[in-house]
C-alpha cells in the first residue's frame, strides 16, 4: 500500500449537536466533579440527579454542583423515571453492584472504567444490559476523543502494515491519603492507570496468548508498579509499564511494518500525535492542543446521548466485546503477577 500523504480528518459530529438527555450522577467522588464539569460546559446534556449514600452527602454535592434532585439512596436514584441515563461513578469495587442495581430498575448506563474487577463480573453485566435491550458502555473515554478517532482510521486504511508492537506506560504521583493505596478499594496503578496502557494493546492486538511480567508490593498492601510483555499467537508484542510514585511521560509508540505512531503527548489525554512512514520519509502531524478531564470527558456523554436517542444499546467508539476483551486480560495479568 501507498503511505498517504495526508491524515485523515474526525469524523466527530459536534457535542452541542447530541440530544439532550437527563443525567443521574451515581457517586459523588472526584471523577463525578470533573465529568459534571466537562459535560455542562461543552455539551447540552443535563445533570438532572445525583445519588449519593445517605441524604447529607446527596444534598451537598447537589448544592455545590447545582443539581435539582438529590437522592439519599442508589436505590433511589435508579428508581427515578424522570432520568434517560445513569453514570455510575463510584470506586471500582462497587461497579458490578451499582451497574446491575441501575440496569435492573431499567436505566441505561455508563460505568467509569474498569467496569468490573474481573471478566465473570463484566460478562454478568454485559449479559443483563443485553438481555433487556438497554444501553451499557464503559466510561474510558480516550476512545472517544476525536484524535483516536482519526487514529482509527489510519489503523484500519493498512497504513501502518502489520503492528509488530507497541509500547506504552503510564505513571503518576500519589499521596498517601489517596483511595489507590487503600487494598479495600482495589487499589493499586493496574485499575487505575493501566486500563489505558492496557486497552490500546487490546484494540491492535487482540487479547494477548501469553503474558510475563514483574511488580512491587508496596507497604500499603497494594502492588506499587508493575511491568508486563503481552504477545498475541504471532510473536508480536505490547510493553506496559505502570506505577504509583512519579509522573512518567506518559506515552505510547504504535510499531508497524508500513509505519509508526508517535505521540506529542499523555497519549491518553487530548493532544498531537504524528504518523511515520517506516523509513521516515513522510511524516504527517495531527495538532491539537493538550487538555485533560475538563477539555474530553464531554465527548463519552455527547456520543452516549447519540447512541441512546437513536436506541442503540452500545457504542462502536467503546464496544462491550471490547471492555470484555480488556478484563479477560486483566485478568491473565493478575494471575501471572499474582495480583
């Protein structure tokens, strides 16, 4: 194939343009502040609820949020007519709980990544939004800014040739009172900072046939950094490397025969990338500035409002198969670092 001479461009339809629908907040965390926050100010959706444990906290976040209903009960929550969708954003632990609680009240969902703790809980999930025709995707929003969109489209044009690896890490700092030291909230980088890492080597690589890899325990009793090759049944090969103690470029490099992709940036985050021909001949850059939760999180509403408003019950940008494909590996990771 002819490496091209320019990339392709987003096929993003705009979020203001996404149907507005009417949003219950389950879970009052950080996360929840940044998405509520990224949404009302880029898109049309509305915060119409929030749920929280017990009526005070529900009532605090709905007057520091300005939210018109305040639950004090998940239940409660999901019980509420008024609401099209719920976003479950409660630590990971409580995904599988609050994910069937909301589907089985017959609300649509979408549940912060990881969306469970294992692959038998996320195919349990996976299986009731199915069997009741409701709408069911995970919140890793990467896969839904338009960057990986044009990225898509260049893996899939055979641009790049046949990927022979991919290498990425991802690292922050964390202070000690932070929930990711605390083993009761399935702490530790893997669920955290390496569903990213791990779900782009899913998406070009298949569920890996093999995994090796090392960790450290950390005194907190959760795994402080870990390292892992993942091959697939050709030999080629995935690094991920994550960790709890400093920040790390945060970075990615996608290795094919035809070319390579090289990003500007967190490749996880908003921000440039460039694609190489294998022998550096053409370069071709993709620009946009770098942002964070506030500058993407509104994309992962807007196309759940799209894919809702016109009945679907998954969205292409994060398929369920894909979610499933990323526990299933966790899960080989987890046993092969004991985890």
């Amino acid at each position: 194939m002819t490496f091209p001479t320019e990339l392709p461009t987003s096929r993003i339809p705009d979020p203001m343009e996404a149907p507005a629908l009417r949003w219950g907040i389950l879970g009052t965390g950080w996360i929840a502040d940044q998405f509520i926050r990224s949404v009302r100010a880029h898109t049309r959706q509305e915060i119409a609820a929030v749920g929280s444990r017990n009526q005070d906290s529900a009532d605090a976040f709905a007057a520091r949020q300005k939210i018109e209903t305040a639950h004090g009960s998940y239940d409660a929550l999901v019980r509420d007519d008024s609401l099209d969708v719920i976003y479950v954003a409660t630590p990971h632990n409580h995904h599988r709980d609050h994910v069937m609680l909301a589907l089985e009240a017959g609300r649509n969902v979408l549940v912060e990544k990881p969306m469970a703790l294992d692959h038998p809980q996320a195919a349990e999930m996976v299986a009731l939004a199915r069997k009741k025709g409701l709408f069911l995707a995970e919140a890793l929003w990467t896969y839904f800014l338009p960057k990986f969109d044009v990225l898509d489209q260049i893996v899939a044009s055979g641009a790049l040739g046949e990927i022979k690896s991919i290498h990425t890490e991802y690292g922050e700092y964390f202070t000690r009172d932070h929930r990711i030291f605390r083993p009761d909230l399935a702490g530790g980088p893997l669920y955290d900072l390496g569903t990213y890492p791990i779900s782009l080597l899913n998406r070009l690589m298949g569920v890996p046939t093999r995994v090796v890899g090392m960790k450290q325990d950390d005194e907190s009793g959760v795994h402080g950094q870990l390292s892992v090759i993942l091959s697939d049944a050709h030999g080629n090969q995935g690094t991920m490397s994550t960790t709890l103690y400093g920040l790390t470029p945060t970075n990615a490099a996608i290795v094919g025969t035809g070319g390579t992709v090289r990003f500007g940036s967190e490749f996880n985050l908003p921000g440039p990338f460039e694609v190489l021909s294998a022998d550096g001949s053409i370069r071709l850059h993709y620009e946009e500035t770098p942002g964070r939760h506030f500058e993407g999180l509104y994309y992962e509403a807007a196309e759940v409002a799209r894919a809702i408003a016109t009945e679907q019950t998954e969205t292409p940008k994060r398929p369920l198969d894909a979610t499933l494909d990323m526990m299933q590996t966790l899960d080989l990771i987890r046993r092969e670092l004991h985890i």
